[in-house]
C-alpha cells in the first residue's frame, strides 16, 4: 500500500509566444513515480486536463490559441 504522494512537481515558469506553447518543468526523481497530468486554463477560467499520462518533463501545447493568455498547472502520479 503505498501511502505517500509524490513529490509535487515544480518548476513550471511563465511562458510566452505567439505559436505552440511548450511548457518545461523539472523531472520527477521519485522511484514510484509514473506520470504527470497538465491542466490549462484561460485568465480566470477553470483548469482542464490536456495531457495525461505524461511520462516527459515537457509538452507541446499545439492547441493554444495565438494571443489568448493562458494558465498552466501540474499534478503527479505514482
């Protein structure tokens, strides 16, 4: 039974750009770890999952649209 989460990804920083937006972030080191899951959102939207499953430190947001801001969170899974 594994009781503890794994560490809270971080490193994530603002980005800007008017194509796909690649968002970088630092590895997770945890020998339980298995994946990440990237959530997006606009200004003051609510987050929705984009990516799961993410094994990766990065993700090509191909889908963002030019000249809208966006916010980016991440979670991971062990």
């Amino acid at each position: 039974l594994d009781k503890f989460p794994p560490a809270v990804p971080h490193g994530l920083p603002p980005l800007a750009g008017a194509g796909p937006i690649n968002p970088t972030w630092e590895r997770n080191t945890d020998p339980d770890f298995a994946s990440y899951t990237l959530y997006r959102a606009t200004a003051n939207g609510p987050f929705t999952p984009i990516a799961t499953k993410l094994t990766a430190a990065t993700y090509r947001d191909a889908t963002a649209t030019p000249g809208q801001t966006w916010r980016y969170a991440l979670t991971a899974l062990d």
